[in-house]
C-alpha cells in the first residue's frame, strides 16, 4: 500500500468495488487503471483482511458445525472424498459469527480437537449424521445431528446457518475460474469477513482504516 502509484480517490474507487463484489477486471474498466493493478490492489486488500482479521473467541450457545469442499475439478465425485478440493471446517454460532479453518481431511481425530478449541463446554452443538461427529455424543456437549436423507430442518434441530455460508461463499469464489491453493486461504477470510460483518458500510470503513494504518 506504502508504494501504491495510485491516487487516493482511485485507491477508494477501488475499494468500493471490491466491497460491492464487482470483479478486479471490471473495476479496472469503470475506475481507468491497468487491469492488473486492480488485480494486485485486490489482493492487497485480502491481505489486510487476513492480517488484522481477529482470533475467533471461544463460541458459547447454539453452535452448528459442517465440513465442505472447495474447488477441484467439476466433474466426477463431489463432496467428502472428492478428488482435488479443499476441505473446509466450518463453526457458526447461532445469531453470531462464522469461524473456518482449512484441514487436511475431515476425520474425527481432526476435527473433535478443533470443536473442543473452539466451542465451550455445555453448548449445544448440531451436526448432521456424518461418523467422524459420533463422538459427540460422549462428549462434554449436548449434541444433535440431522440426517439430510429425511429431512433438512427439524423445529430448532438444523445445520442451515452454516450450510448458508458455505452456499455465500462458494457463490461468490465461482466468479474467479478457479483459485490457486496457496491464495486459497486468503479467499476463505475474505468470505468469512464478509458474512461476518455484513453491512456494506462497515465493511468501506474498516478497509479504509486498515490502508490507512498500511500507508503509516
């Protein structure tokens, strides 16, 4: 940002479209800069957003976990075990925040020690019927699973929160064609953020204030 050549009111410019989720391409057209620095500035701007982006506070309540998959090819297998995606681990509490976390697969030995990180003893915590969330049943958590071959929603017994977000964020990766699995981390943060603090005027605010304390 120190070295950006670009002029305040093009930085803003573009920064308002990267809140509006115009693409970087498109920006670069409407504002008159080189395509590729609207890229480059684009990805600066999820830089920040990984940098200053919070640790996640223990969650307390109503809390819904899921596991997805992200990317890889189109065709063939789809979901768990499917060839090439990235897996997601997704932790949403109920009228609150969304926290996710790449892992390397979505066994049990994995994903238990992040629920036990992330979630406070005596919450509710609701999954569907996939194995690896048995041991939840013995665990210090009320849990509950829906199983989605029957039905999706149970009166207070559902994963749709966080099954929303994973809907928001892979509708809005789609537009790239494809993202490169060492940039992948940084696209997930952004999504979080946005789903996270959803009011776009905040969203121009703290990217604002966030240039600002980059440019000294």
């Amino acid at each position: 940002m120190k070295k950006s050549r670009l002029s305040q009111y093009k930085q803003n410019r573009l920064i308002e479209h990267f809140v509006a989720g115009t693409t970087a391409r498109c920006a670069a057209q409407l504002i008159g800069v080189n395509v590729k620095t609207a890229i480059y500035y684009y990805q600066r701007l999820r830089q920040l957003i990984f940098k200053y982006s919070e640790p996640s506070e223990q969650l307390l309540g109503e809390v819904e976990v899921d596991e997805s998959y992200f990317g890889g090819k189109r065709k063939g297998k789809r979901g768990r075990g499917a060839a090439g995606k990235i897996p997601v681990f997704g932790l949403l509490k109920r009228g609150g925040k969304v926290f996710t976390v790449i892992i390397p697969d979505a066994k049990e030995q994995t994903l238990l020690p992040i629920i036990r990180d992330k979630v406070k003893p005596d919450s509710i915590v609701y999954t569907d019927t996939f194995r690896s969330y048995n041991a939840l049943d013995v665990s210090e958590f009320k849990h509950y699973r829906i199983n989605h071959s029957q039905l999706f929603a149970d009166k207070h017994n559902h994963i749709n929160g966080i099954e929303n977000f994973w809907n928001q964020a892979k509708r809005h990766l789609r537009q790239f064609n494809g993202i490169p699995k060492e940039q992948f981390p940084l696209y997930l943060k952004e999504c979080e953020w946005r789903f996270n603090y959803s009011d776009p005027k905040f969203q121009l605010k703290q990217l604002k204030q966030w240039v600002k304390e980059e440019m000294g």
